[in-house]
C-alpha cells in the first residue's frame, strides 16, 4: 500500500499544523478584533475552541487545494453557511465544539472519498 492511501487526513493535518509557524497560537480569525461575535469570543477565550478553529481551518485549506477549480466554490458555500450555524451557537461552548466536530468530520468524509493510487505489489 502507498504511503498516501494510509495516511489518514487528522494526521496530515497535524503534520502540516505542525509545520506552520504561528498559526498553533491564534484562531482563524483576529482575535484582537474590537467587533468580535459572541462565538469569536468564546474561541478566542478557550483554547480548545482554538485549535478546533485552527485545526477546521487548516483542513479547509488543505481540501480546498485538493479540489478542482469548479468544485472549490460549493466548498467555500458550505463553509460559509457552517460559520452561519456555529454563529448560532453564540457563546454557548459545548454547540460551538460540536459544529466543529459535525465540520471536521464533513472534511474527514470528503477527503476519504478522495481516490488513491492502487497499492503496489
């Protein structure tokens, strides 16, 4: 089997947060922002709320560059109705962990529907 068909995303992922500079210390967003949202603020005060975001972020990025152009579209029109609903949530922790973990596994699905090259015998 190919070192790419048994790599699961949550790993690759992790390899590439771990090799990013900065960004295991900050949300997606500013959060020295005057005009956060209730569930911005939340995220910045509680650190597994952080790297929640910064994990979903950095997946998005990652599957969104796995994507043809046409279909990156779709994508960026389902993230923005997720921010939607984890914005709902308001500073509620307990439903903003859990958008992030029906989102992140939304990305775990997609990336294993990703078709991998045949193991070599």
């Amino acid at each position: 089997m190919t070192l790419i068909a048994r790599i699961p995303l949550a790993f690759a992922v992790a390899v590439f947060v771990g090799l990013a500079v900065h960004t295991a210390s900050a949300a997606s967003f500013d959060c020295d922002a005057k005009t956060l949202q209730p569930d911005e603020t939340a995220i910045c005060a509680n650190r597994d709320l952080n790297d929640l975001d910064v994990r979903m972020a950095t997946e998005f990025k990652w599957l969104s560059g796995m994507y043809a152009m046409g279909v990156r579209g779709e994508l960026q029109d389902q993230q923005t109705a997720w921010i939607k609903t984890r914005q709902a949530c308001q500073a509620d922790i307990a439903c903003i962990r859990k958008a992030y973990e029906d989102r992140l596994k939304v990305f775990e699905d997609d990336y294993n529907r990703f078709e991998r090259p045949a193991p070599s015998k």
